[in-house]
C-alpha cells in the first residue's frame, strides 16, 4: 500500500467495512507471521462507542479476523485509559473483553499499558517517556475515533497516541499544550497502518455526548495525511491544527491531500461533516475557567454540569470553576476540582477525581448557594 493513498468506506457495519479496506489495500502484503502487531483503540474512558468517545469493538475485530486470515497469531490489544482511568474496567465496558473470549485461543491479549514500563526517548533535546511494549511491537496499528476536542480542535490518529504514555507524562503534555509532545511523540512511536473509526464519534468533544453518525472508516498509512483529511472533513485547513503541522514539519508525514489518492467504497450520508450545534457544550464550559487541565478533570468537570443541567441545578452554580496545573500553589477563593486546588476555599481533591464526585460536590455547592 502506499503511503499516499487513503481508503474510504461508507456504511454501519464496522467489522465489515474495516476487513473491506484491509483487504482493499492489500495490507497482507506487508504481514508476516512471526510479527506480533498492537492494536492501539481509543478506550479514554468506560463509555460504549455508542456514545461517540471510544473505538467499537467491532471495528477492531475486523482487524482481528484479517490478521488471524493471514497468519499472524501474537496479537495484543493496548491501551492506557485517561489520567486516573482504569483500563480494564474501559475493555469491559466497551466490549473488549469479549474479544478476548473469542480470539485469545488463536494467540489475542489484552495489556493494559499502565501495568507496563515506560523508556525515556530524547526528541529535539526533550526526554519523553513512552511504554516499552509499544516501542518493541513489530507492527502497530492505530484505531482512533474520529471526534472533536476542546484544546485541539480534533483527535484523530496522531493525539491518539497519547494512551502510550504513563500518566505522568499525560499531565507534562497538558501543561506544555498539548500540540508540540504530540508531535514528538509522533517520531517515536511510528504507527504502520491507521484505521479511523468515524462512525458515530462526537465532532464537538472528546469526551462524548454528543454523537454524529457519520457512518465512515478511514484508512491511511500516513497518520499526518490521515489526520489532514479528517481535519477537512470538519472544515479546518490541515495547518489550523498546530499538532499536525507540526507532525509534518518534523518528518511523520504529509499534510498534501491535493495530491493523496483517494478511493471511496459506497456513498456517504455526506461528504464533510456537518457544523453540529454545539451551544450546550459552549453553555457548560461558560462555568470553567481551566487552566492546563488535563482530559479527565475536564471532561469529567462537564459531565458533571450536564447532570446538573438535567436536576435543574445548573442555575445556581458560581460561573467559575477552575480546574487545571495551572492552580498549583494558589490561594483563591472559590470552587476548585482537582489537587490542583488545593489553595482553594472550596476545592475537591484527586488526581483526577471522579466525574460522580464532581457532580456530588458541585451540587452541594449549588444547593448552598441557592439557600444563601
């Protein structure tokens, strides 16, 4: 396959249309059976791909049956859900460890990377840690959901990366904003094949709610003109995102989809994705002042405020709550999430705390307010 090219296959079936594409760019050719290839799926959090935030179990089970058809028998399924997530419980929930079930007789295994050592990597005269399983695999194939994302406008196959890092380093990318240890970490971990799941992820946020069905799998060597496509079909210009201008600037791939050959298999609903209306999404971030935060206190934080909006409590709730690494060491008064706060008058502790202790302390905060 070259790298240039893209395939593209419209419809609701993941395990069909993924095994469609591989086959259709002749991915066999570069397999061989003593390989053992990683999956790497966006399993963030514990939400079914249902709603819009992590990859179907489906889509990567085509991919298992197309290797297992082709001879390869080490295969491992790898994540590290967001910062403080647990891993395995997002393989149970999202379905994952049915897949187990099934395939683990023929050689399939799922490894949940926190358990996992990390190796220092210098890029640039920087030291970035990434999980040694993943710098060893043999071939690498990236499963990310096609979706929006509040500090980068998208997520797609370049930031997917980001769950092959400890923890730690997850926070260090946050306060450095994100774009540029993407990017880095992009030169480290090179990812053989790209299989984007675009068909139902949430074009406004990371962290789901808001689902478009958008009925598509993309597939791309390329991560930077996968990403460059996506980037497209969501109305950006490929250089609006830093991260993936900054990817090519460095070597990992192109952003030309002028010159791409692109071939399409059925008919789309439509071609670029439709603006959604967001205003819901943009209401509940009116309530956050944030500060380096990372994925999972913020995505945590506005699922709380949806379920306020729900008790009716929103409305009493103090339009500033801060949130981020960016609080570290101040003394302020007012509503804090996170050990960030600790300084604050009122702050909730963990790292990341949970989104139902969010929402517990925010409605108690709420409540208080409205009783004043």
């Amino acid at each position: 396959m070259n790298a240039e090219a893209l395939y593209v296959a419209y419809g609701t079936d993941a395990r069909q249309l993924t095994l469609n594409l591989l086959q259709a760019a002749d991915i066999a050719s570069e397999l061989d059976s003593r390989m053992h290839v990683f999956l790497k799926p966006n399993l963030v959090m514990a939400r079914e791909a249902s709603s819009g935030i992590t990859t179907h179990a489906q889509l990567a089970e085509g991919v298992i049956r197309y290797l297992l058809d082709t001879g390869v028998r080490r295969i491992t399924i790898a994540e590290s859900s967001w910062t403080g997530g647990d891993t395995r419980r997002a393989f149970q929930v999202c379905g994952y460890n049915r897949l187990e079930e099934v395939y683990g007789r023929y050689g399939l295994r799922l490894l949940d990377l926190k358990t996992d050592s990390a190796q220092a990597v210098e890029v640039r005269g920087d030291r970035y840690k990434v999980f040694r399983s993943i710098i060893e695999a043999n071939y690498l194939i990236n499963l990310p959901v096609l979706k929006g994302h509040g500090a980068t406008k998208l997520t797609c196959a370049l930031k997917n990366l980001k769950g092959c890092i400890p923890d730690s380093e997850k926070r260090r990318y946050h306060a450095e904003g994100l774009h540029k240890p993407i990017a880095a970490l992009n030169t480290i971990i090179r990812q053989d094949l790209a299989i984007v799941d675009g068909l139902c992820g949430d074009p406004t946020s990371e962290t789901g709610g808001n689902p478009l069905q958008m009925d598509r799998v993309i597939l791309g060597k390329d991560p930077v003109l996968v990403d460059s496509y996506v980037a497209e079909l969501m109305g950006y210009r490929p250089e609006m995102i830093e991260h993936i201008d900054l990817a090519a600037r460095y070597g990992v791939g192109t952003m030309d989809i002028a010159s791409a050959r692109i071939r399409e298999f059925g008919k789309p609903r439509f071609q670029k994705i439709p603006r959604q209306d967001d205003s819901r999404l943009r209401r509940l971030k009116a309530y956050i002042s944030e500060s380096q935060a990372c994925s999972a206190c913020y995505g945590s934080t506005i699922y709380a405020l949806q379920r306020l909006e729900e008790s009716r409590n929103l409305g009493n709730l103090a339009k500033r709550i801060c949130l981020g690494q960016g609080y570290r060491g101040k003394k302020v008064n007012g509503l804090g999430i996170g050990a960030c706060t600790r300084g604050f008058s009122k702050s909730l502790d963990g790292c990341p705390p949970t989104a139902r202790q969010i929402y517990e302390f925010l409605a108690s905060a709420a409540e208080s307010r409205s009783g004043a």
